[in-house]
C-alpha cells in the first residue's frame, strides 16, 4: 500500500508515466480536477489578444479551456511551461491541431526560470501546482515578471479533495497547501488586488484566488 501511495503521489508532483501515472492521468488529472482547470481560464477573462500561459498544465485541460477564448485568425496565443517531459507529450499528442496552427507553444521547464520575457503575458494561471514549487516566493516572482502591466494571475483549487489527498498519503510531496501562504506570497512579489472566491457547493466547491499586476490591461 505505502508503495502505491508513494507512486501516486509522484506522478501528483512530477509526472512520470507507467500504470500508476496512467490512472492519475485518466482519474485525477482528466476526470477529477477537470473543474478546476476550466474555472481558473474563466476566472482570468481570457481576450482575443491575449498571451495565456499555463504553469504545470498536465494532460492539458485548462490550455484547451483557454483556446477557446482566442479564435485561429486572432492574434491571442497560449503558452505552456510543465516540469514534466511526459505531461508535455501527452499534452502535446491531446492538442496537436492547435501546436499545428501556431495558436499553442509547449515548453519543459520550470516556474523557477520561466523561460519568457518580462511583461510578456497577458494572463497566467496553475491549477494544483503552487504548493510543489521548490520555493514558493521565487515562482511568485517568476510570475510577476513575465506578466505584463494590469495582467492577471489566477489559480484554483477543490480544498476538500486537496486535504483528502494529503491526509491519505496519495500525495505526500505536497509541502504547503495553505492557500494564504501562496496569497502572502504573490502580494510580496509586488501583486495587488488579491481575492478568493468560491464556486460551487459541498465537496465539489472550487475556490479561486486571482491577483493582478498594476497598470493598464492591453486592449489589442
Ligand atoms: C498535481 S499535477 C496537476 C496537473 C493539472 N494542472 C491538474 O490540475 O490536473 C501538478 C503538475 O505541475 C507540474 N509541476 C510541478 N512542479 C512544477 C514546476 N516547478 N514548474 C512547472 N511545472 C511543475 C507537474 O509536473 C504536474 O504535471
């Protein structure tokens, strides 16, 4: 049993593939946390023009949630950054047309040292991901810098099921999933505006917790 555990909780924080990674795939990633990928693009009001980029996407939900805002003849684009090579090609496998038109870019690498630009993103968002970065404050940083003038950070969680997870042992590599911890850390950063919000009732309710960074939003 403390083997399964183990395996499921590092296919939670780096993704590596096989059966267990299989199911975490299917079960968690596609048919669990579905919802909070798809709120946390809605949360971000995601335009036309926007550069989108997804930390640590997964199979890819939320970036197919987010390429529904921007259609093919727009100049909007989505980006995404995962730490796991096996995410980027599932992902990549699950969302070829869109790699094909130009309309989506998928990067191995690590929120650590996101390999953008200052102030080159419109709106970014990570969904089941803050609470494994190595250092909470560095990502939160990251961010900032990437995102450009009155740009938005968004991410979201299903609280119940993350407490599940930890206090099962299903996902002991999770350090920190106190959802204030990551909020103090985005306002050290420099973000302002921070609000949690919650969606849904019971055991599916979804919390969101978005943030933005000051200055005037891009209109085209
Ligand atoms: C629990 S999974 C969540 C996947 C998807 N967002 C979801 O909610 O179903 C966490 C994901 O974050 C990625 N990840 C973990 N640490 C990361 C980091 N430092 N930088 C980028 N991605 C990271 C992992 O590879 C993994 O795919």
């Amino acid at each position: 049993m403390q083997h399964f555990k183990r395996a499921v909780s590092q296919n939670l924080k780096l993704p590596t593939g096989g059966p267990i990674g299989w199911l975490v795939k299917e079960l968690i990633f596609l048919r669990t946390n579905d919802p909070c990928e798809v709120q946390a693009a809605k949360l971000l009001n995601i335009q036309p023009h926007h550069q989108v980029l997804e930390v640590g996407f997964g199979p890819g939900v939320g970036l197919k949630e987010a390429l529904g805002y921007i259609g093919k003849d727009d100049p909007g684009k989505v980006y995404g950054l995962e730490l796991s090579p096996q995410m980027v090609h599932v992902a990549t496998k699950r969302l070829q047309p869109y790699i094909a038109s130009g309309k989506l870019q998928l990067t191995v690498g690590d929120v650590m040292n996101l390999p953008y630009p200052d102030g080159s993103m419109d709106r970014i968002f990570h969904v089941n991901c803050f609470y494994f970065w190595d250092d909470l404050h560095q990502g939160c940083r990251e961010l900032y810098r990437v995102l450009s003038p009155g740009g938005a950070v968004a991410t979201t969680m299903n609280r119940t099921l993350v407490k599940k997870g930890v206090d099962g042992g299903l996902n002991m590599y999770a350090r920190r999933t106190d959802p204030e911890e990551y909020m103090k850390a985005l306002e050290r950063a420099g973000f302002v505006g921070l609000k949690e919000e919650e969606f849904g009732e019971g055991k599916n309710k979804i919390y969101g917790y978005t943030a933005s960074k000051e200055g005037e939003d891009r209109k085209d």
